[in-house]
C-alpha cells in the first residue's frame, strides 16, 4: 500500500528564463505556452526587460522579474 501525501492545493513555481520578448515566432510561442499553464505556478525572468513588445500579453496571474545590465567598476 503506497502512503504517497499529495497537496491538492499545491502548484509548484517553475522559473522560465528568456532573453527579451521582442516579437517573433519561438517568443510568441512561449507566451502562448506559459499563459496556459495550469498545473505549476509559472515565473518569468526576463534578461533585457527594455526589448518586450509582447510582456504585455503575458497573464496577469505570473509572476515576472527582470534582470537590469550594471556596469561594473
């Protein structure tokens, strides 16, 4: 007998790393695919947060960072 604990509330976060949302094809996609993710909670870390013409189509339900450039000394 398995005496495997399941959380049905649970929704693991899965971290999505992308380089920029400019618009084309493979970044369409991944907009398509992290907005219709039910069974995870999706983040999304964006490297050049300034070049995201489709960020405004991501979910209002993620969660989404960006990493800004820091010159260094």
């Amino acid at each position: 007998m398995s005496r495997l604990v399941t959380n049905e509330g649970f929704r693991p976060r899965v971290l999505f790393l992308i380089n920029d949302l400019r618009m084309g094809g493979v970044e369409r996609s991944f907009v398509n695919c992290v907005n219709h993710l039910r069974h995870v909670r999706p983040a999304v870390v964006l490297i050049d947060p300034a070049a995201g013409s489709l960020a405004g189509e991501l979910s209002a339900e993620l969660e989404l960072f960006s990493l800004h450039n820091r010159d260094s000394k």
